[in-house]
C-alpha cells in the first residue's frame, strides 16, 4: 500500500465515490435535507480523521492496523476488506437492476452484475494510485455533465415546491453515507503531502452534488417521484432540444455509471489491500 | 488465451434467450428489432379500449419517411401494448411518441390508469404530451394529414408544443399530470378539433378535476 497518491486524486475519488448514489436517491424533502446535513457532518469526519492521522504521524488504515497489536490489527483487516466486498457487491446489485429495468431488460442481472466485476476488477487489482488516478478525469467529466444536466432542467421545476421546502427540515442523516467511511479507508495522509483540503472538498463536493440531483428531481416530479423506479435518472429527461437531444437521464446515467465503476473499483483495492495484510499467505499470488 | 476468453465472453452476448415468467426474451432484442412509433390514439369501444398506432416506416434509402396505421383493442392499457408487440415482428418503441390523443371518456375516467401503464414502460417518455379529441374519434384526428407535409402524429405534437410555448395551453406534460393527479389537484389537456377544411385545429383546454368533472377553458 505504499504507493503515492496525490491529494487532489484522493478529493476526486471521495466525490466520485458519493456521487455513484445519483440514480438511486430518495427524493422527499426530507431525504434532500439529510443529504445536506449528512455532508456537513461526513467532511467533518472526514477532516478529523485525516488530521488525527496527521497528527499520529501515521500514513493510512493499514499502517494504523499495522502499529497496533495483530490479534487486533489483523481481525480488523479482515473485517474491513468483508465490509468492502459487500459495498462491492451492493454496488454490482443496484446497478444491474437498475439496467434490468431501464435500459437492457433482457439481459440477466448477473451477466450486468460481471461486466461491472470485470470493470472493478480490471481497474482496483492495480492498487488505488490506478484508480485515483483514473477518478480524476471521471470526476470533472461528471460533475460538468451533473451541472449542465442540473442547469437545464431547471425551467421545469415547480417553484412552489421549493417554496414549501424549509417547512419539511429536519436533522436526519442518510444512511446512504455511512458507505463512504471504507473509502475514507484508503486515503493516506503523510507530512509532506497534506490530503485533509482536498478530501475535505471532495466529500463536500460528493455531498452537494448528490443533495443537488435530489432535489433537481423533488422540484421537477413532485409527488411523481414516488411513482418512479428512478426518479432522479427520470427528472434528468424531462428536457430536450428537437430532434438531435433527446433523452438526456441516458447522458447523466452513464456519468452516474461511471462513478459506479469507480467506487466498485475503490471498493475491490480495498479488499485486495486488507486481504493480502490480513493474511500473509495470500501475498505470493500476484495481483 | 485471455483475448480468446474475451472474445468468446463477448460472442456470446451477441446472441441467445432466457426465459421470463411467461415469454421467451432475445438477449440482444433492444439492440435491433423495434418498430419506433410517432403517436397513439385511444378510445374505449364497447367496453374494449382500441389502440390506433401510428408508426415511421423508412420508405427510402433517402431518408424519407412515412407513416403506417394499425389498431389493436384489449380490456386494459398493458394488454393493448403487449397486443401490439405481438402483431408485429418487431417490438414497439415509444421513446420518439411524444403524443397520446384519447377521448373525452378516457381522459375523464381513465386517465390515471393510461398513465400508470405507460410509466411502467422504460421507453416511454415523461414528457410525452396527452390531448383530447373533440367532434372526432381520437384515430380521426390522428390520421387527418396535416397542413404541412410530413407525418400527422409528429406534426401534432410539433403544433402543441408551440401552443404551449406561447401559453395558449397550460403545460401538462406527462410527468406533471401524475405529479398533480397524486396531489388531487386539476389537471388541463388540450382539445383537438376537425375544422370545416378537414384539418385539426386545436380548440381550447379541458380542465378535469380528480373526481372526474369537467369544464371547457
């Protein structure tokens, strides 16, 4: 796990990481208000356990499990790289059925279920310099086509629905972002490359893009949403210009899908690192 | 080796069928195989609804298009669409239909029905546009050739979304009829007539409360 990871690299793949929710969110004011205090509090932690991982002087999770005794250093690793399994599998789950039902019904969930493996795979078995690297450009080609997709549409809210807004607040926190603390996980910290900015505002970013795309599709659908398998990737529709674009939710669902591919293959290094540090023998197969 | 794996991998999915709970499904009917429709007109005859269909059939290797007819009839909106699928040898595909004209019964007493059914299809699109046909059946008025050359259904969706832009109708798209039904809120659709000439025209909006009743604006 000694590999370099800028701090920029490392804000861009929390972002993309977050914003791989985007065709999945709840959509009732309440929800919208969540994911707003969900990101304040997620930065947070964010910047706390960066700067605690500072001020230890320690570089990252697994050198932090390496310091402490094995028989809890090990268990721990092991446990985390289950956890990253599952975000993984969770992530090839949604995905599939999300194509299932909208765009590919004829093909089986699982076939959908591999490619993604196969993406992740391909990618995460690089180690995380690979797939920050690749997060990067992912994240600007992604929030340029979340923005321009948000700009657009948004002649086609309901002003009175964000009129009503501030009366549904409330001090929830999403569930949805307890997933972005294995992520955390692979962020390194060292003194001469401070991370803590820079994963900070990926987070932050990550946070508002998704309360942005939640509330794109309140504004838009209204109560229509709870009719919608995905009323986020639908609201992304509503708006075309003649007859050359059309079907816009298709643009932003392959942006939304390559955050996917990312954070699968965020979650796959993760499990290859603790793995291999967890159990010795697995280290004389190569990646 | 890899790349033959790879390869064999991807051969595969070219081609082949899975069972589903009642029909046997191409794994690549997405990609080809569809017959893209323009417009739909529906109206309920003797306790059945009919479908009239309107769809593009390249005629040339220009580019030119035309439009062909037919109709199907069943109890329920799913059924006519999946009696549609199986006249043909294709599959309907409704992503380009951006217009729906049924009577003034069906937009009273039916209208969350249509538009539970066509939501429940991936390819029909939310900003699909629903008008009532008024002194005509809906297939009258969708077959009646329009002022300017080209297909009628795209012609009347293209005269609606102008009305609409210079607020002659309220817009009610389909994403904002669902959105206001569930509110027990009023909804407004656009009328269509027959002129004198022969001609559609639109007319004015009826505005259809969530308990049925009516009036013209």
């Amino acid at each position: 796990m000694r590999d370099t990871l800028f701090p920029r690299w490392q804000g861009a793949f929390l972002a993309v990481f977050l914003l791989a929710d985007g065709l999945y969110l709840e959509t009732s004011p309440k929800d919208i208000f969540s994911f707003l205090i969900s990101t304040i509090i997620f930065a947070l932690i964010t910047f706390i356990y960066l700067k605690l991982l500072a001020y230890f002087n320690i570089r990252d999770f697994e050198a932090l499990c390496l310091k402490v005794p094995s028989f809890i250093g090990k268990p721990l690793l092991f446990i985390v790289g289950l956890i990253a399994v599952f975000v993984l599998i969770l992530s090839g789950i949604r995905l599939s059925k999300f194509w299932q039902i909208t765009a590919f019904p004829a093909i089986p969930q699982y076939l959908s279920m591999l490619v993604l493996f196969f993406v992740a795979w391909r990618a995460g078995r690089r180690g995380r310099t690979a797939v920050a690297m690749w997060a990067y450009p992912s994240a600007y080609l992604c929030i340029f086509i979340i923005v321009i997709s948000l700009f657009i549409t948004i002649s086609d809210s309901t002003p009175e629905y964000a009129m009503n807004l501030p009366k549904y607040f409330n001090f929830g926190i999403s569930t949805r972002f307890l997933y972005l603390i294995p992520a955390l996980l692979l962020c390194t910290q060292t003194e001469n490359l401070s991370t803590t900015k820079h994963c900070t505002t990926g987070v932050i970013i990550g946070g508002l893009g998704l309360t942005l795309i939640a509330l794109r599709a309140y504004l838009v659908l209204g109560l229509a949403c709870s009719k919608l398998p995905y009323p986020c990737f639908s609201a992304a529709g509503v708006f075309s210009v003649g007859d050359f674009l059309q079907r816009g939710e298709v643009i932003f669902a392959c942006s939304i899908v390559l955050c996917e591919a990312v954070r699968s293959s965020l979650m796959l290094t993760l499990a290859i690192t603790c793995f291999r540090s967890a159990i010795p023998a697995l280290r004389k197969f190569k990646r | 080796m890899k790349k033959l794996l790879l390869l064999t991998i991807c051969l595969l999915m070219l081609t082949g069928c899975q069972q589903t709970k009642n029909k046997r499904v191409e794994l690549n009917q997405n990609a080809g195989q569809i017959l893209p429709i323009s417009a739909l007109a529906i109206d309920k005859k003797d306790n059945l609804y009919q479908m009239t269909i309107e769809s593009i059939r390249q005629d040339s290797l220009d580019g030119e298009v035309s439009p062909a007819y037919f109709t199907v009839k069943a109890e329920n909106f799913s059924d006519l669409f999946y009696n549609a699928d199986m006249m043909l040898a294709s599959r309907l595909y409704l992503s380009h239909a951006s217009i729906i004209i049924v009577s003034e019964n069906i937009a009273k007493f039916d209208i969350d029905n249509l538009v539970n059914s066509l939501i429940e299809r991936p390819d029909a699109r939310l900003t699909l546009r629903i008008a009532v046909a008024e002194n005509s059946t809906p297939d009258e008025i969708l077959q009646t050739p329009s002022v300017t050359d080209g297909i009628p259904g795209m012609a009347l969706s293209s005269l609606l979304e102008k009305r609409t832009k210079d607020q002659t109708f309220l817009d009610f798209p389909m994403f904002r009829i669902l959105d206001y039904r569930l509110d027990g809120r009023d909804i407004a659709l656009p009328v269509l007539t027959l002129s004198d000439d022969g001609h559609v025209s639109p007319k004015s909006s009826i505005i259809i409360s969530s308990d049925g009743g009516v009036k013209y604006a």
